[in-house]
C-alpha cells in the first residue's frame, strides 16, 4: 500500500503479537514491524487473505495492546498490513504511547 494513501503515517516499531483468526481458531505467532494509529504491518511467510479477521494482541516488555483487526493486503513469504477496528479505549493510551515513542526515535 502506498504511504500516500494511508490516512497517518505508520512508524518502524518491533513487538511480539498474537493473532487469533476468528472462524476457524487459526492462532499466529509472529512480529510487527510496523505501527500506526488505525493498524499495523506484520511479519508471516504464510499471510492470509484480504478481508480476514482476526483478535490481536500486541506485546512489549511492559504493556500490551488488544483490538479486532482485518487484513487489508497481503505479501507472500513477506506479511500482511491489518487495520484495527473496535479497539477499546483502555488500550488507546498504550497504543498512542507507543507511537510517540518511535515518532521520536524517528526524530532522532
């Protein structure tokens, strides 16, 4: 996807993540490589289709991140760009923070 069309930027970011696709229980152990407020790019040899959902949970050493998210593309033996959806309010502080942190790594 080209970073023109994304609605804001998306930042290098390094975090564990758990995916749990929806219909049929397919559980994804992986990285995020990068991050933005409305989704994220994930690192998989085997991405799955466009338009699958899955529950996400994204982990660093101290905090974590939840949200239902959606695969708007993928790239063989490369990963998958998810956008999220539904995401709580309790968890948009963690994400926020997170994306202030590699703003200003990316300032640096």
């Amino acid at each position: 996807m080209d970073q023109n069309r994304r609605r804001v930027p998306r930042f290098p970011f390094a975090a564990s993540v758990e995916l749990l696709e929806q219909k049929s229980g397919l559980k994804i152990k992986t990285r995020v490589t990068e991050l933005s407020l409305y989704g994220c790019y994930v690192q998989t040899t085997d991405p799955l289709p466009q338009g699958t959902i899955f529950a996400v949970k994204i982990f660093t050493d101290t905090e974590y991140f939840e949200s239902h998210a959606t695969v708007v593309y993928a790239q063989p033996n490369r990963g998958m760009g998810l956008t999220f959806h539904d995401v709580k309010p309790y968890f948009l502080p963690v994400l926020k923070g997170w994306l202030l942190s590699a703003l200003q790594a990316v300032q640096h």
